[in-house]
C-alpha cells in the first residue's frame, strides 16, 4: 500500500495545478447543486418490526393519512388577557380557519371550541390541520402558509404557535457560527503548532474542501434516501476533526524531512508513502467503526453511520491527494510567513519536553499505570448512573416556537399531551354499521382508562371499512420522564377479544428503541472491537498490541461517557452548556443551573461508533512511532519514550484541534448536538493525554517484548500489510531479537 500512496502522492504533486483545480471545482459544484437543489431531511425514527411501527403501518391502512401523524399541523393558541371565548377572539379566530381551509392540501381544520381543543382555563386552544398526502416536503410548508394564515389571531392579541411535533422533517440542523469557531480555534492552535501562516493554512483549507464536499454530497443524497436532520451537522463536526488532523500528520511529517535537506517532491513522495498509509488506516477504522451502525437494526442510526462516514471518506481523500498537491505547489514557501515565538524548532518537532514525559514515564511504569488508573476510573464510575430518555420539545431553546408550543399544551392541557400513546386495534370481525358502537370499543376504551398513569382517553374512532379502531390516551407523564414508559407497557398488556392492539407514538417509539438498543448495542460493539482488533493485528503482526489497543479504545469511552452522566445526567453543568431548565421547574438558582437531561437511548451507540474510530487515530500513530524505533534498536523502553516524544507534539495538537471543534458545537442550540459535542470532546482530551501520554506507554513498558510477539503458526497466513512504510531515510533496522519478534508489517 506505501508504494501505491508514495507513488500517488508524487503524482499529485508535479500536478499540483490541476489536482487543486479539480478539487475546487468538485466543492463548488456540489455546494452549488445542494443550493439550487437541496435535499430534504427526514428524522423517521421507525423501527421495522415493533409495535409502534406496526401501530403506525395500521393506523395508515385503516384510517389513512388524515389520521397519520405525519399527515397534521397543529396551532396552539394563548390569550393572555381573557378566555378565547370572548366573542371577538371567537371571530379572529374564524377568520384565521377560513385563511387556513383556502391552503392548498389542507383537508380539514378543525375549530379549538370543539370538545377537547380548550383547556380547562379557557386561554389555551388548539387548532389542528390535516392534510392530504404524506408528502414531507408539503407538510413542512404548509407549517410555515398556517403560521402566516394565524394574523387575524395575532391581530386580536392571541399569541399563535405552530407545534409541528407532527413530523420533524421541517428542521434541519444548520451549520454556521460553531464551524466558524471551530476553524479559528484551529487555526490559532496550527500557528503556535507550525509557526508560519502558510503551513497553518494548509490543513484549515484542506479541511473545508473536504467537508464542501461531504455536506454537497449529502444534500444531494437526500434526493435518493432519507437523510436525518443530524447528517450534515454529524458530519461537519467529525469531518472537520479528522480533516484537519489527517493534513496536520501529513504537513508535519513534510516539514521535518525538508528541514532535513531532503528535496520537495521526493519528501511528499515519502511522507504519502510512509504517514499516508497511517491516514487511510487511521480512517478506514472510522469507517468500519461508522458501518457496524448497520447491525443496530435502527433506520435513522443506520443511515446517520453511513452518511457521517462520507465525511471521513472526503477527509482522507484529500488528505492523499490535496494536500501533496499543495506541498508540491508552495515547496520550500510552506515555511513563508513566520510568526516569532511560534512553532517550536524548526520543523515543527519540538519534542523535547514529549520526550523527557516518554524517558520518565518508562522509567516508572507501574506508577504511571496505578495512577492512570485511578484517574480514569474516577471518570468512568459516573457512567454507571447514565439515564436515557426522550429529549423531547421541553429541552429546546427558549425562544423557539416548538419550545413555546410544548410550554403552552402542558400548561393547558398537561404534560401527557405533547406525548399521547396512539392505540390502533385490528379487529377480528367487521363491524358492519360504521354509526354503531358495538361493545369492543367500550371495552377497549375501559381498559385504557383503567391502566395507572392515564389521564384521558379519547373516544375511540372506526374506520370506514370497521376493521380498525383508534383510541387516543393521554398519560399523566411528558414524554421525557421514564413513568411514562411504563404506562406504554401497561397499554401493551391490555387483552381483548375480538381485537389485536397496538401502541404507537413518540413515547412508544422510544420504548421499542430502547428495547432495540438492548438488544443490538452487545452486537455491534462486539463487531467494532473485533474488527479493529484484526485491522490491528493485519497492521502490526502482534495480537498483544491489537488487544491491548481495543481495551484502551474502551476506556477512552467509559471517561466520555462518564462526563455525560456527571453533565446531563447528575445535572452537574447542563446550565454551563448552554442547556435551558426543563419546563416546570422553579426559577430557583440552583434548579437553573443543575438539572438533569434524558440522552436518548441512540446517542451512546453513535459516540461508541464515533469515538472508537476516533481514538484508533493515535494509537496509531504512537505505535508505529514506537515500532520503528523499537526495529532501530531493539530496546523496548527506549522506543516507548522516543516514540511518545516523537509523536506528543504532533498528537497534542491534533488532539487541541479536535477538542476545540467539539466545544465550539457546544454552542449549538440543539441538546443532541451539545449532548454529542460534550462527549467526543471530552472523549479526544482523556485519549490524548491520560491514555496516550500515560496509560499506553506505561503498559508498553512493563510488556517489553511481548508487545512485538507473534505466534509463528499466525504470522505465516497474515498477509503483509503496512501501515507506514519503511522510508529511505529510516536507518537500518536492528537485529530482531530470537522469539519470533515479527515487524514485517512494518518493513
């Protein structure tokens, strides 16, 4: 593979112009194209094969999309200074149903004065709008023509929110001032790195390129499949991360060689060949890590493994490709512009103080492993109190319209109501009268209403055809607390002759996911491990390094999810991420700054997925530092300090890099967004200092040669992968020592 890259990178190189041209071209392009013709995003969160989804199959074929969910648009209506049915609000009111009924693709609208659409305060009401179809895209506009039809309301004082809680396909996550931080933190972090404004540059344009094209890609796509609203904000944070650091490895490698007098083209030849084998590697395992999401058996977590993972595609690319095109087009200027009191020794390898952490380290190695230890497991023990839930409307921004919509129908209606369990019966006989109500709906509504945690149901309704029933139950929960769960289960285990039942709706959703998530997440950690376990082993022909560097990919996890239970799920600094109290609590000091936020159940799989990609990055490029000096001259320790004190530099800055991407998309007003950001940017800061500056090196230390061995019976059917070629300038490898020691994966 070295001398496929050595030779790709050279080639880049002499044509620098055009390999620049072309990728400037693909990125204008594609970004052009995702404006003129963006994709649509769709946050199905349907699980084949669960009750919920089978509710909602029914409930489609019975009653059709007027009684879909995603087939209504509803607007919440406060009158603050008197009750709606002051004769002139009841006017506005009408006014603004006759503007709505004039919309195209609106069937129905039906009044607030009907029964249930007040709340007991008379202040509070609530239209609702149905469709035709089930077009995503229509239902999304005609959100935005039923906000606009709502003036006659405004205009009498009536505050009028649309609740589109009906279909999420209206929001897409967009990116913008937390990118802009992102890069400008990382820009600075590469001028004190490199020290010259035009090395610093290189990784940051690198970078955008790549995520122009990873975001252009995805919109596009959204033509072709449904793209979740995280996509392209998933895909920003991991593809600007590994974008910037993949040029960084590369850039750093670059400038050492030519401060070592080799000439231009032939130090981009060896530095694809050689560091470039590491990116791909380093990638590849994201990606693998990304397509294990396949076996969730979770739609939505499925297609957000896949289309996060074209970010990294895009970033590696162009990390082999641009990125030698760039050193071959700047030569000797990639120095240019030197800023004083940056950038350490020429070169950028500045080392000393990595190296003096390195020699100390293997010199105390089973201090250095108990007190890692420690560290890391006071960091991991808040993760067994981890509480997963339904981050619902009620966590949004303040100030938004479905936060306000979600304030408005708890306080009139109860907290159950932005929650409500859809109950779907398939019914052995057909009820031939349609206007009769035979006993099967009175039994059923009786059962619901007897289950604990249920405030209200509705009147059951049958369909045309009296093959189906629909009743609406209303828990005395919201969908955020866990009670709320239980009520879905106590629905479920209602019996009725006669009729097969079914719950639907957001909190049964999150129970069937919940369940799902159980079920799979054993597999697909199982699939992940195992696979960059072998990828490991194929790269550095010792299944003590590969364990070993699976085991510290896991504890790197456990610290980050350590820090979402002590921020979100203890509520020891949710205030501090920019997360607003929860509604209903008091406006207390203490309540507004600690409270608890559900993670919903999907969030550690993806981070699991992510960050174990992730980590592999510097572990590998730590272990092929130490492997090679270890092939110079066969002293275990020696090689653990010079390869930490080659690599500190270099991965501490990468690390900075990356953690200040995250904390940048802290900022972002989505909870999952800042849920996410908290986790990989404590994640990347634990792995890269307490893991890879003191655990890795520590245990390296006391394994000595084993850390190299080989069974001779295995080492003859791997095949011969590299993973950072041998180069030129590399000195002669020692002598191996006796015991089958192999480092031809190396060589």
């Amino acid at each position: 593979m070295s001398g496929l890259l050595g030779r790709l990178g050279s080639w880049c190189a002499r044509h620098g112009k055009a390999v620049l041209a072309l990728w400037v071209a693909v990125a204008v392009l594609l970004t052009a194209g995702s404006l003129l013709f963006p994709g649509p995003v769709n946050n199905d969160v349907a699980i084949p094969g669960t009750d919920a989804q089978r509710a909602h199959d029914l409930m489609r074929e019975g009653f059709g999309p007027g009684y879909d969910t995603g087939g209504t648009v509803q607007m919440v209506l406060y009158s603050p200074d008197g009750p709606l049915t002051v004769q002139s609000r009841k006017n506005a009111v009408q006014r603004a149903m006759d503007e709505i009924r004039a919309l195209p693709n609106v069937t129905e609208v039906q009044t607030p004065y009907r029964t249930g659409g007040l709340a007991s305060s008379l202040q509070i009401g609530l239209i609702t709008v149905k469709l035709q179809g089930h077009d995503t895209d229509k239902v999304a506009e005609i959100s935005r023509q039923v906000s606009d039809a709502a003036a006659p309301v405004r205009a009498a004082g009536i505050e009028a929110v649309p609740a589109v809680a009906s279909t999420p396909a209206d929001k897409e996550i967009k990116t913008g001032t937390s990118e802009i931080i992102g890069v400008l933190c990382a820009l600075l972090v590469l001028l004190f790195a490199f020290g010259t404004v035009v090395a610093a540059m290189i990784p940051i344009f690198t970078a955008l390129v790549s995520i122009a094209t990873g975001l252009g890609l995805i919109s596009l796509l959204g033509h072709l499949v449904d793209v979740p609203k995280q996509a392209s904000i998933m895909a920003t944070m991991i593809g600007l991360g590994v974008g910037i650091d993949y040029a960084l490895f590369l850039l750093s490698r670059h400038r050492g060689l030519l401060a070592s007098g080799v000439p231009v083209h032939e130090a981009v030849r060896r530095v694809v060949a050689s560091s470039g084998g590491a990116v791909v590697f380093a990638g590849g395992t994201v990606i693998i890590a990304l397509s294990a999401l396949m076996l969730a058996g979770f739609p939505m977590l499925q297609t957000l493994g896949w289309i996060t993972g074209i970010s990294v595609v895009c970033a590696v690319v162009t990390a082999v490709t641009l990125v030698p095109a760039l050193l071959g087009l700047l030569g000797h200027r990639v120095n240019a512009l030197r800023l004083p009191f940056a950038g350490g020794r020429k070169g950028g390898h500045g080392a000393s103080g990595w190296s003096a952490l390195g020699t100390w380290v293997a010199r105390r190695p089973w201090r250095v492993l108990a007190l890692s230890v420690v560290i890391l497991g006071a960091l991991t023990a808040p993760a067994l109190g981890m509480k997963l839930g339904t981050l619902d409307d009620g966590y949004a921004e303040k100030g938004t319209d479905a936060r306000r919509a979600y304030e408005l129908l708890e306080a009139g209606f109860g907290p159950g109501f932005n929650g409500p369990l859809i109950v779907v019966a398939s019914l052995d006989v057909k009820v031939p009268d349609p206007e009769s109500e035979p006993a099967v709906l009175k039994e059923l509504k009786r059962k619901v209403t007897a289950v604990d945690g249920v405030a209200h149901v509705a009147d059951p309704v049958l369909n045309d055809a009296g093959t189906a029933v629909l009743v609406q139950a209303i828990p005395d929960y919201g969908p955020g607390d866990p009670r709320a769960l239980d009520v879905v289960e106590g629905v479920r285990a209602i019996r009725l002759d006669g009729a097969e039942l079914h719950v639907g709706g957001q909190v049964a959703g999150m129970a069937d996911a919940n369940a799902r998530m159980a079920e799979r997440t054993p597999i697909v950690m199982a699939v992940v491990v195992a696979l960059s376990a072998v990828l490991l082993l194929l790269a550095f022909r010792s299944p003590v390094v590969a364990i070993k560097a699976a085991v510290m990919n896991l504890v790197s996890l456990g610290a980050a999810f350590g820090a979402l239970s002590l921020v979100f799920s203890f509520g020891l600094g949710s205030a501090l991420v920019g997360m607003d109290p929860p509604v209903g609590v008091d406006d207390s000091f203490l309540t507004a700054v600690f409270f608890t936020v559900p993670i919903d159940s999907y969030i550690p799989l993806m981070l699991f997925a992510v960050l174990f990609g992730l980590s592999m990055d510097y572990e590998v490029f730590l272990l092929t530092a130490v492997r090679q000096a270890y092939l110079r001259h066969g002293d275990n320790r020696r090689a653990v300090a010079e390869g930490l004190g080659s690599t500190g530099r270099v991965i501490t800055s990468a690390a900075l890099i990356m953690v200040a991407v995250f904390v940048a998309f802290i900022a972002y007003p989505d909870p999952m967004v800042k849920i996410f950001g908290v986790g990989l940017a404590v994640a990347v800061a634990v792995d890269a200092t307490v893991i890879r500056g003191l655990l890795v090196p520590s245990t390296m230390a006391l394994l000595g040669r084993l850390n190299w061995w080989c069974p001779r019976w295995l080492d003859r059917i791997l095949p011969n992968l590299s993973v950072e070629g041998h180069d030129e300038e590399e000195e002669t490898p020692a002598e191996e020592p006796r015991g089958r020691l192999v480092g031809a994966g190396l060589r």
